[in-house]
C-alpha cells in the first residue's frame, strides 16, 4: 500500500459446472397433480373426474390407497325448448299438421301469432283459398246478408221472383209496332250503323252519347275484340272510387291491384288475388304484396308481410320476415320460427309438390343454429334430423360430421359425410389448430 505499485490479479478459483441428469417423469408428483377436475365436450355432456384417497388397513401400519373416479353425465339447460321439438318431430311423423296447428292457435298469445297459425293451417284443409279469405273477414254467408239488407230484401227466395217479374215487365212486347228511326240525331246514326252491320260505329255513337249501359251491350253483341276495347273506353272515361278495382278484375291485371293499391287495403289486395289469380301466378302475386309490405316502414305491415309469404309458400322470405319482425337470440324465439318453416314446408309439398329438400343461405343458417342447439341438449338424432342436406356450407358439413361421429353409428339411409377438412397427426404434445386447415367449431 502506498507503494505507487499495481495489486497483482486476484487469483479466483475457477468452478466447475455440475450436470446433473433430469429423469422423465412418467407420472406428475402428487403434489402437482389435481385431485378433480371437470371438462365439457360435444352433445352437451360434462366430464368430470376426482382422485379419492381410500385408508387401507393392513396390519399395525395403515396405508392410502388412490382410485379414480370419472363421471361421464347430460347436461340439460332448455327443457321447454326440447319439449317443443319433441312435439314437432312427432307431428311430423305422424302427420298431424292439422291439430297441431289448431293447438299453436290456442295457445297463441297474440293476434298476429294466432293468424299465422291459421293460415298455416288452411294449407292442410280443403279449400285453401275459400279458408283464407275468411280468415280476411270475407265469409260469403255475411257478405250475402249485407247485400240483402242493402237491397232491402230479406228472403232469397222471393229476391229471385220479385226480379224475375220485374225483369219480364221491362222486356219489349212482341205485339204491336215499334218506329225504326233513320233520322240525323244520334239514335237515327246508331239506327243507321246498326242496320248495316257497323257494331264499332254504333258503340262510339253510345260512347260519345255518355249511353255506357248500351255501348256495352252493343259490344257484346259484336264480338270479344269490340267488347274489350269498348270496355277500355269506358274505363278511360268512367272516374269512381272503385274504376280501377273493376278495370283490374275486367282486364284479369290482378298485378295493377298488388302493384298500386293502398297497402292500409292489403287485405283487400290479397282478398282478389286469392278469389281470381290463376294457380301459375298466384304465389308471384302474394310474394309482390308481402314484398311491398316488407319494404314499407311500417313495422305494423312488415309483420303482416309473413301471411302474404305463408299464401305464396315462400319459405326463404318468410324466415327473413320473421328474423327482421321477432328477437332471435333466444333458443324459445328459433323455436318459434322453425316450427313455422317446417309445417309451412310439409304444406307446400302437399298443395304444390315441389321439392322443399333444396334451401336458400338464411334458412339454412338457421336450420344449422338448431341443430347445434339440440346438439348441445344431447338430442343428436333430432339435430342430425333437421339439418339440412343439400348445401355445400362448410360449417354445416363440418357439424354434420360430428353429429355422425358423436352418434356412433351410420344414420340408416344416409351416406357417411364426406369430411370438410384434411386430417393430420400432431407432434406429441398439446394439440392445436393447424394452419391452412378448419377448425372444429366449438359448441
């Protein structure tokens, strides 16, 4: 110290590093091990598992032995839902759409729900269009009691008399002359083109002479050409409340009707086109009025929408009518669609047989959301039952793959699906998802 001289090095033993040998573990110390545990999976059933420790005497010296105890049980959280599919499935099967339909409409706790399931039971009855026009309010038993009253007649009977001798009063006598006039005023020119054959002359003469009752008679009398374009005429000319109801019905346009009527009168609307539109036209014609009904603001008229779609046995819109008018985010609120889209199916391929196996994207989304509901409650048989077939939608293919695969065995008269992804064998290891393939969805 003091010196003005370095320190030498310190001299640091140098340690030598040990390495020490770490043997595998074949089973985790019981330290780290979990005394229970618990795990759901696929069909809605819940794993669980616990390790219970069993004194043993054997002798002065006690030991504990361990067993394993696994639970394997259901899980079931919508009772009323599966009890409303259970009811459906059996009226499927035994084809009682009619009283099953009746007991929807008793149970219904409004007037729109109730409507709906009668028109959907109309479908099943004979009669279809009779059915749904009383359903409009247009019974023709009532109709005819206020026709009478507006007549002031009261029995029917005596109404047919009363015109018939009424009728026969006004006709011409066949005794006696009559003067065949041929003079300059319009009767002499209509007397004129008349007797010369001119029908089409004679009916502009009534025409110009605001004389519509005999212009149309004339009309008839010359042929279908000259009636309807006499008939044109006089609607150009005549201006009522109702010209255009009675040109529509004349003319057979029931489109003009669904086209430009009031849709505060869809009932009315929809009341003629069920009363005169011909069955290649008919479900186009109820699929434009609940369109325009749809597309009206009225949150009121878009619900009402459903009942043109239930008339036309379109499917795919009454599903989108009902998703946009009702909350589907219950499993109670799908059940209530589905229950309508599969007896409105079954009633289209009844009345119109055409194949319903075919559906659109919407439906089938929400055909797969219940069957991955009654998945879930442990009805795989059911869910396999109402999910759809024909369609390429990779989450549908992939669902019906598990459903097949939790089942345990091929559904009779079904072909094993074709699985939507590529299998491939994972590193020993925790498993995850591999890059470039699906994934299963989870439930």
């Amino acid at each position: 110290f003091g010196t003005g001289q370095p320190l030498p090095p310190l001299q640091i033993p140098q340690q030598t590093a040990q390495h020490s040998i770490v043997l595998p573990l074949k089973k985790p110390p019981k330290w780290i091990r979990r005394p229970v545990g618990a795990s759901f999976s696929f069909g809605g059933k819940l794993v669980t598992f616990e390790n219970v420790r069993m004194p043993s005497h054997q002798g002065a010296e006690q030991q504990q032995q361990q067993q394993h105890h696994v639970f394997i049980s259901q899980v079931v959280t919508e009772k009323e839902f599966l009890s409303r599919s259970d009811q459906l499935q059996q009226a499927v099967q035994s084809q009682g759409f009619i009283s099953y339909c009746q007991k929807k409409i008793d149970a219904s706790q409004t007037e729109f729900e109730k409507n709906v399931w009668s028109f959907l039971k109309v479908n099943f009855e004979d009669d279809s269009r009779g059915k749904y026009l009383e359903l409009l309010g247009y019974r023709k038993e009532d109709l005819g009691k206020k026709i009478a009253l507006a007549l002031n007649k009261v029995d029917g009977a005596n109404v047919h008399i009363k015109e018939e001798k009424e009728e026969s009063e006004f006709l011409p006598s066949s005794g006696g002359t009559f003067n065949i006039s041929v003079s300059g005023d319009i009767d002499g020119l209509i007397t004129q083109a008349l007797l010369t054959g001119n029908f089409e002359s004679a009916v502009d003469l009534c025409l110009h002479d605001n004389r519509m009752a005999d212009a149309i008679i004339l009309a008839i009398a010359g042929g279908q050409e000259l009636l309807a374009r006499t008939q044109k005429k006089y609607f150009a000319k005549s201006q009522s409340k109702i010209t255009r109801l009675i040109t529509a019905v004349v003319m057979k346009n029931w489109k003009e009707i669904v086209e430009s009527c009031d849709l505060k009168n869809w009932r009315e609307a929809l009341a003629a086109v069920l009363t005169y539109a011909k069955p290649d036209e008919f479900s186009a014609l109820c699929d434009l009025l609940g369109t325009r009904l749809e597309n009206e603001g009225d949150s009121l008229l878009q619900t009402q929408a459903c009942l043109c779609y239930i008339c036309a046995g379109n499917v795919e819109k009454l599903v989108a009518c009902w998703t946009k008018a009702q909350d589907g985010s219950h499993p109670l609120s799908l059940q209530d669609l589905i229950e309508k889209v599969v007896i409105l199916r079954k009633a289209v391929q009844l009345t119109q047989a055409m194949d319903t196996s075919t559906v659109g994207v919407l439906l089938a989304a929400k055909m797969s959301q219940y069957a991955n509901l009654l998945a879930a409650q442990g009805s795989i048989a059911a869910a396999l039952a109402f999910l759809p077939d024909n369609t390429n939608q990779p989450n549908i293919m992939q669902l019906r793959d598990r459903l097949c695969r939790a089942q345990g065995e091929p559904v009779a008269g079904h072909e094993s699906p074709k699985i939507p992804y590529e299998k491939q064998q994972l590193p020993k290891g925790r498993p995850g998802p591999v890059a470039g393939h699906h994934q299963m969805p989870r439930v």
